[in-house]
C-alpha cells in the first residue's frame, strides 16, 4: 500500500460542499489533517457552522473520494469532525475568492475583523454601493445583499 | 504528576459534567423547536429566513451537546434528544413556553414580540453562560464554547437590532414589546438557576463561576432594554424549575410533538 498524500489531497480537492460547488472543501479551509497509519487514513475535518446539514454529505463525499483515490475501502477512510480549533472565515483560501463570486457571494473580509459594518463590495461589479438586507441568508453561513450600482441582489459569506 | 482521582470522586465529576450538558443541550434543542414553528408565520420574509436560520444553528448546537453525552456513555443522541420524558428534561421553561395561541399546524395566532424578547433574554444568557465555559476542564465543552460564541453574537445582534428598531416605531409596537417583556421576565427565572450544581461544577472546573450567571445576565440585558427606553425587567422567583425538572404542561406536549416520527416508525432514516 502506497503511503503518499498527494493522491489523497488531490481527491479532497475535487469533493465540495454541495451548497457552493464551485468551492473546494479545501479551499474553503475545512481540511485540518490528513495522515496514513497502518489501518488505513484519517481525516481531520473542521466544520463551517455546527448547525450546518451538508456536514454529512460532506463527510459521505470525502469518504468516497479518497477511497477511491487511494484504493482502500470505505471503512479504511476515518474521517473525524474535530473543534480543536474553530473554522472562522479567514481559514478560506484567497484561491476560493474567484470562484465565490461566480456563484454570485461575496468573499469574506480579511481578516474577518476588518469588516465589521462595511459596506461588501458586490461579487459581480465591484462596486461598494450596497447594503446588508438580511444577516441571515440560504445558508448558515452567508447573509443577504443589495448592490444599489448593478442592481443585482448578492449573498456574502458571513465574517466569522 | 497529579494525584490520581478516586473512583467516588471520578463519579461525581462524570455526574456533574452531564447535569451541565443536559442543560445546555435541552434549552438550545427546545429553543430550536420552538423557534422552528415560526417557519412561513413571520411578519416579513427576511424574519422567516433569519429566525429560521437561528432555529438551525441551535439545533446544531443542541447535537453538539448530546454528542457529548453519548461520549459518556448516556446512548445514542438521537434517542437522548427525542425519547427522554419530560421529567428528565433540564431546559429552562421559558424556552418551552408556547409561542402563543394555537399550534403551527392549526390556527397559529403566535405573539413575535414575546418570540424575539424570548429570544433575547435567552442568547444574552447563553453568552454568559459559555463565555464561563471558555476555560472548562472538559477540554470538548470548552472548544465547543469558543466555536458556538463566535456564531452566537449574530443571534444577539440580530435581537437586538430588532428590539431598538421596534421600540422607537409607534406606540403599539412599544406596548407589545412590554407587555411580552413582562411574560418573558415572568418565566426567565429559572434560566440561572444550576439546579444545586454550582459547587460542584466549581470543584471539578467545568464552569467558572456558575453563582455571577445572573448578574452577569443582567449586566449584559438591562443596558438593551435601557438604550431601547423599555422598561427594566422584574425577574421573580421562577413558578415552574425546569432546572429541577419541574416543568410546566406546555413542556409535555411540546416532547410529545418533537418524537412523533421517531415513534411512528423507529428505524426510520432521515
């Protein structure tokens, strides 16, 4: 049995969270750990919201991917939810901003400090004319907004 | 090295640490419940999309919470969030209180001021709560604190924007928001009671001063009320203990209508 990591990051990199498929679970900071040992890999998730229901799908299409990747079964890929540390928004890579914004949501203030109370630039103009219409959004972590220049209502995900 | 504890002592810490949780899981599962019902009944969509938001992160803390238990051995979570009777309950009665007259099924003539002061007095009291969680000996709660703050102050800020926002509108919105003020204080008073732990969760450090849970309640709540020039809340001796499993007859049907498809079908998966 091959040892190497690369394979399996490569197939984390290619699950993502059913709510924004353009985002990589990695690039959206989830992935804390990945480590082999003779039983087979685990994997150390770190989860957006406590609250947020893809969480078992995700850790569905985390087993299945790397299992296939790297040739185990599913029962060799131990996938762990862990709260050592808390996922805040600055854990998304700047890689992930490109693609938020083609799905229409503003990526998060950096640090996440650094925007409380600013106006988010729209994802599709730029502009900063826009307003927070709902802190709360589709999703546990995103809000809702209005770009008053382009017209177009957005979603941002939330500054944790 | 540390002393080794005894096995007695070993048992009181273990019971001590799940009468916290039991605590923390039951309020956050029944605020979420209740919170739940208000889904299509706001007075505006964004409150349906917020509250209903809200209602979900509980939940998630809730489930956090009974993964703790059932690390501990109490069973599955499931089963500990759905099945137990209402006597094993430990969820302050305010959060059980209904919404209001009717049930969301039939004729729902609910009262959003008492839901959002309700709310209000609730998260203000879960900051403090977890804020003296922060540092606990049980290093799985602690690191749960730190993760649930950070997406509670949304809550908090969200009740009280509303709170500021309504209380300034006109005279009927005023009148409701005091009139539920005074309900919510009526049946808040359990909310800080420990239920006779405070020593003990002081002895092992699973929670830093349990006995300042209600001034600091109140340090936190009446600078709101204050600021939106509503009335300060007087909080009596609480009727009902749902800290002491003493609950009122909302709190039975309330886990009746939670376990109605997990009885209907057991093995049903969702």
């Amino acid at each position: 049995m091959s040892r190497s990591l690369t394979p399996v990051w490569e197939a984390l990199h290619t699950v993502a969270d059913p709510e924004i498929p353009t985002v990589s679970i990695v690039a959206l900071g989830m992935v804390k750990r990945v480590g082999w040992d003779d039983e087979g890999i685990d994997i150390d998730l770190v989860p957006t919201f406590l609250g947020c229901p893809a969480l078992d799908l995700i850790r569905h299409r985390v087993v299945r991917a790397v299992a296939q990747a790297a040739g185990l079964s599913p029962e060799m890929v131990r996938v762990r939810w862990c709260t050592e540390v808390p996922w805040t928004s600055d854990r998304i890579r700047t890689e992930a901003h490109g693609p938020l914004r083609r799905m229409g949501i503003a990526p998060p203030p950096e640090p996440a400090e650094a925007g409380a109370g600013e106006p988010v630039p729209c994802p599709y103009c730029g502009s900063r004319d826009t307003r927070q219409d709902n802190a709360f959004g589709s999703t546990a972590c995103r809000s809702l907004h209005y770009c008053r220049a382009c017209r177009n209502p957005f979603e941002a995900m939330k500054p944790v | 090295m540390l002393p080794q504890a005894t096995e007695p002592e070993r048992e009181d810490r273990r019971a001590a640490l799940a009468a916290l949780l039991w605590q923390l899981a039951d309020d956050d599962l029944v605020v979420a419940q209740r919170a739940s019902e208000w889904l299509g009944l706001h007075p505006h969509v964004e409150e349906d999309v917020a509250f209903a938001s809200i209602a979900q992160d509980e939940l998630g803390h809730a489930a956090m919470y009974f993964g703790l238990l059932e690390e501990l051995g109490f069973g599955p979570r499931d089963d500990l969030a759905l099945l137990r009777p209402i006597a094993e309950r430990r969820h302050s009665v305010l959060l059980e209180w209904p919404n209001g007259e009717g049930e969301y099924w039939d004729e729902p003539h609910f009262d959003w001021a008492f839901a959002l002061l309700r709310h209000f007095a609730y998260d203000t009291f879960e900051q403090v709560r977890l804020e003296r969680l922060r540092a606990s000996s049980h290093r799985p709660l602690a690191e749960l604190a730190v993760k649930i703050l950070r997406e509670e102050r949304y809550h908090l800020a969200h009740h009280t924007m509303w709170i500021r926002r309504l209380a300034g509108h006109d005279a009927e919105a005023r009148a409701r928001l005091i009139q539920a003020g005074q309900r919510v204080a009526e049946l808040a008073g359990d909310l800080w009671d420990t239920g006779g732990w405070a020593p003990a969760w002081e002895r092992f450090g699973l929670m830093a001063d349990p006995d300042g849970l209600r001034a600091a309640w109140e340090a936190a709540a009446v600078p709101v009320l204050e600021a939106a020039g509503l009335p300060a809340w007087e909080v009596p001796a609480p009727r009902y203990n749902g800290r002491r499993g003493v609950h009122s007859p909302y709190g039975a049907s309330l886990v009746d209508t939670m376990a109605t498809v997990v009885r209907l079908d057991p093995r049903a998966q969702w």
